[in-house]
C-alpha cells in the first residue's frame, strides 16, 4: 500500500515541479506548456486515489470517535465495526460510480480539451486504484469484528488520524 501511495506522492512532486516551471515561464513571459492544466487534472486524480488504500489501512480516515472513547471495551469495539461497515459501503459505492464514469468517457471517446489526448485510459487506471480500497477497507472490517468478538484493539498497524 505504502508503495502505491509513493508513486502517487511522486506524480504530485512531479505536478508541483511542472507547476512551478510552467508559473516561472509566464513569469518570464515564456510560451506555457501546452496541455498542461490537461496532464495535471488525470495526474491528480491518480495521486489522489493512490492514497486511499493506505490512508484506509493505517486508519488515517476522519472519524467520530468520542462516544466510542468514552465507553471502551466491546461496545466502542463494536462502534469501529459499525464505522468501518460504513466506510466499506461508501467506497463500494464510489468504486462503482467511479466505473461507471470511466465506460461513459469511453464510450463517447472523449479527450482532454487542449490537446486532445483520450481520458478514459487514464480513468481506468484511477478506477483500478480505487478498486484495491474495497479489499483494504473490507480486510479493516474483518479485523475490527475480531476486536469485538475477543475484546482486544485491532492488530493493524494504526496512527491516530483526525478524530473527534
């Protein structure tokens, strides 16, 4: 997971640099990168989804945890479960929609405005990243029913994320 994650930190370190030459360019009243504002929007959906399955698996989602807090042991267990059943529903559901929008761009061919390169192969590449989030976030899901039925935390190696 952490893997994925770097290769999408790197295409965002890629895009800042692309950023800051194209920025520096006009600057110096230099011609732009043509199709650049094209490259960045696929290459930010593909860092931005290459989080997620790590973001998941470490726990770094925001989450409501103060009632859980408050009362411990199974029924704050059993909470992580309610919680993590939902988070596994919303992205079942946004990986669906995200094939969804991916057949449609290809479907009607389409391409990026200025330099007209197809969409769709770049949304299938975002669509099977987003797939591997089901599998994690299911994987975190079978890991906090064990919490509940042997009233121990979680075995995955978790950092606190935002919480509430």
């Amino acid at each position: 997971m952490r893997l994925i994650a770097c290769v999408g930190f790197t295409g965002l370190v890629i895009v800042a640099l692309l950023t800051m030459v194209d920025g520096l360019g006009r600057w110096l009243a230099l011609p732009r990168i043509p199709g650049f504002n094209d490259i960045a929007q696929v290459s930010y959906a593909i860092v931005i989804a290459s989080c997620f399955p790590s973001l998941l698996l470490r726990d770094q989602n925001i989450v409501i945890r103060f009632l859980g807090r408050g009362i411990k042991g199974r029924t704050n267990y059993a909470l992580e479960v309610f919680g993590n059943l939902m988070t596994l529903a919303f992205f079942a559901i946004l990986v669906w929609q995200f094939y969804l929008i991916t057949l449609d761009l290809q479907a009607n061919n389409r391409a990026s405005p200025t330099i007209e390169f197809p969409i769709a192969p770049w949304w299938w590449i975002v669509s099977v990243i987003m797939t591997i989030t089901v599998p994690v976030q299911f994987w975190v899901l079978i890991d906090s029913i064990y919490s509940v039925l042997f009233n121990r935390p979680t075995r995955l190696p978790k950092e606190e994320g935002e919480s509430v």
